[in-house]
C-alpha cells in the first residue's frame, strides 16, 4: 500500500501536478524535486484532478515500457 500524501500547501500542489504532468514515466523529476514517490503522487493526481483529466495523465503511463536487460550467462545468450 502507498504512503499517505503529506500535507501541502494550494501552491505545493499545484507545482507538483504541473511537474508530474510534463514528466514522463517513471516520474524520477517529480520524486527528486518534492521528494513525492509513484504512489502517492498516484493518490494526490487522483485526488487533485478531475477523472478524465486523471486518466488522461495516467494513460502516459501505461504506453511506457520498462528498460530492458540484456540475458546474462548461464541464464541466457
């Protein structure tokens, strides 16, 4: 389960959706500018926004696929 979103401020709110917005996936910016992890920036999005406009922003997510590793010996060529 998510850590519950800290108390913030109108204006930290409204910096951290503008942030969240513009950064891709996996929201690295996001973390290392307000200190806010995937799960609760997830809880505050969903609460902050209207549901279309969340999903909208959550459909960025689910078109970005994870790096991928190369196969490494004895387990792969």
């Amino acid at each position: 389960m998510a850590k519950t979103v800290p108390r913030l401020t109108a204006e930290q709110i409204r910096l951290i959706v503008a942030t969240a917005w513009d950064d891709p996936p996996p929201y690295t910016k996001t973390l290392m500018e307000h200190s806010i992890a995937q799960g609760e920036l997830v809880q505050l999005m969903k609460r902050e926004m209207t549901p279309v406009a969340y999903k909208l922003w959550a459909s960025k997510a689910k078109g970005v696929k994870a790096p991928t590793k190369k196969a490494v010996w004895p387990h792969g060529k």
